[in-house]
C-alpha cells in the first residue's frame, strides 16, 4: 500500500489543491454551523479561518 510520502514522490512537484475532507462529530458540526450562523459566514469560512489562526496565518500569510 503506497503511504501520503510515496503518492506525493509519485507526482512532483506536489500543489496543493485547497481541498480536503474532516469528518467531525455530530455536536461540533452542530456547534461551528450555530457559530457560522451567529457570524454571518459560512461554515467553510468559520473551518477556515479557524484553522488559519492556529496555524498562525494572518490573510494567507504563513507564519515564519
């Protein structure tokens, strides 16, 4: 079985394509979509921007 390492050796250089599926449980889903809501965003934007701030991105600028 190939492992993530080897599918992307397989194809350099490697892009990104922005996608990619998280299954959460049924109460956080229940949660983000209520704070989406309250926000005015999607739930997309709400997972996004979430993310982006933990990782320490401001605008799609990468934390160095």
């Amino acid at each position: 079985m190939d492992t993530v390492d080897d599918t992307m050796r397989m194809k350099p250089p490697w892009t990104p394509s922005g996608k990619f599926v998280q299954r959460v449980g049924k109460s956080l889903h229940r949660r983000l979509r209520t704070m989406a809501k309250k926000d005015g965003v999607s739930l997309n934007r709400l997972v996004e921007s979430i993310l982006s701030e933990k990782v320490g991105e401001k605008n799609g600028t990468p934390r160095t």
